[in-house]
C-alpha cells in the first residue's frame, strides 16, 4: 500500500485576522486624521468669522465718527454764519449813532472849557455852531 502523504495548503498572502487588524488600524487612523483636519477648518473658519465680526465693528465706528464730524462741520459752520450776520448788524447799527456820540463829546468837551474860563461865551457859541453845521 502506498502511502499517501498529506496535502499542505501553503497560504498566499496575509491571514484574515491580519487584515481586519490593519484595516482598523487605517480606520481609525483615517478617523482621528479627518477630525483634527476638520477641527482645524472649523477654527480658521471661526478665526475668519471673527476677523469679520471684527471688521464690521471697526467700520461701524468710523462711520458714526465720520456722520459725528460732518454734523459739528455743519454746526460750525451755522454758528459762523450767525456770528458773521451779527458782526455785520453790529457794525450797520454802531456806523448811524457813532456820529452823536462823538458830537454830545465834543459839546461836553466845549462846556467845559467854558465852564473852565479857557473859552469866552463868543468863542464857545462859533465853535458850537461849527460842529453842528458839520455834522
């Protein structure tokens, strides 16, 4: 009788436990890499959102700055006009009685003297009438 010897199967390639093992191992690899991936994203993206926010804000202000100028411009310049318009009403009304008096001084000044006995009543009345005629 002849024996026979026993069939070997030699394997090809790695064993089944192997590559459930190492497709975990790359599984959970892939996982933990696409999350830190995904945070990171997430702070640029919060970062950005931020910086935005930020921007908006900064803008806000110098637009209120901006509108806060413009308004004392205008103010400034109302107050100016109404300085002006009340310079020149004061010097219209100041030009008319600034004549009289300067006249009734000059009267006093006249009195005086004759009151003085530096002018006879003769000299008094010609300067008197000298500075009505020419007023």
């Amino acid at each position: 009788m002849l024996r026979r010897r026993p069939v070997v199967v030699q394997r090809r390639g790695p064993g089944l436990l192997r590559t459930a093992a190492t497709t975990a191992v790359v599984a959970g690899t892939a996982t933990a890499v696409s999350k830190g991936v995904s945070g990171s994203m997430d702070q640029a993206a919060m970062s950005k959102q931020q910086q935005m926010e930020q921007q908006q804000v900064t803008q806000s202000a110098t637009n209120q700055a901006q509108a806060e100028l413009e308004q004392m411009k205008a103010q400034l310049a109302a107050m100016q006009a109404q300085q002006l318009q009340a310079d020149h009403a004061r010097a219209t009304t100041a030009a008319a009685p600034a004549a009289q008096p300067d006249l009734i001084t000059q009267l006093q000044q006249l009195t005086q003297l004759k009151q003085a006995g530096a002018l006879s009543e003769d000299e008094f009345q010609a300067a008197k009438a000298k500075l009505l005629s020419s007023k």
